[in-house]
C-alpha cells in the first residue's frame, strides 16, 4: 500500500466556508485521501510515507476530477 505526504502546500477545501489551510499536508493512500492537516503533524503521523515537496503548486491527487460544472 503505497502512501505519499504532500507537505507545506496550500489545500482549497470544498467546505461551506471555502476554507483554505495554509503550510498544510496531505496523506494519499491507495488514490484515496487518508489525511489532512498541518505538517508537522502529519510528518509525525505517517514517518514511513514518501515525502513530496507541495510548495511548486496545489495538489490534485491522481483522479480527483477538481473542475466545476
């Protein structure tokens, strides 16, 4: 089961709010979501996980259609 950490990026949440999460991290499990949160505590978290640099651009996981209709 592969898992990847996109740390210290931006995440765009599709709550109510439009909340957004600043120096954030993202867990990707099996294509799936399995986390979010602040990086220092998801590198705590998931220390096995492969690290990816997110500060180039927002992440999409692989097949998150993110478009609107």
């Amino acid at each position: 089961m592969a898992t990847e950490l996109i740390r210290d990026t931006t995440i765009v949440t599709a709550d109510d709010a439009g909340s957004m999460l600043y120096d954030a991290a993202l867990v990707v499990r099996d294509r799936r979501i399995a986390a979010l949160g602040p990086t220092p505590e998801l590198l705590r978290r998931f220390p096995d996980a492969e690290r990816v640099d997110g500060r180039p651009e927002l992440p999409r996981p692989p097949g998150l259609d993110v478009g609107t209709r």
